[in-house]
C-alpha cells in the first residue's frame, strides 16, 4: 500500500471518526436536556408531596365498588 492510499484512508477513517463524535455528542446533549426535564419533575413532585397536596381526604374518598 503506497503513502497516498494510506494518507487517504486514515483521512476517510478521521471524517467517519468525527462525525461519530458529532453524533455521540447531540445524544448526550439530548439525554441531558431530558434528564434536567426530569429532575425538575422530581422536585415538584417532591415539594408536592411534602406539602401534603396529594393526601387524600378519607370524607370524600368513596370505598371502591367492591367494598
């Protein structure tokens, strides 16, 4: 294998690499937009919880249809 086609194809194996890392890098960029989305949710959930908003009243809670 000459210099050139050795050149050539460690230049074309470089452009596959980078663009592996532009792909990678958009996915983790992605994950972490979700994953802040979600930590956000969590701690609403969480001040919702500890604030008693989702304790439910036993006089207008109606016994389930089997009972």
């Amino acid at each position: 294998m000459e210099h050139s086609e050795r050149i050539e194809a460690l230049e074309t194996r470089i452009a596959y690499q980078d663009q592996t890392i532009e792909d990678l890098n958009a996915a983790i960029t992605e994950q972490w937009k979700v994953i802040d989305l979600l930590t956000k949710k969590v701690v609403t959930l969480e001040e919702q919880v500890r604030s008693g908003a989702y304790i439910a009243d036993p006089a207008n809670d109606k016994p389930p249809p089997h009972y």
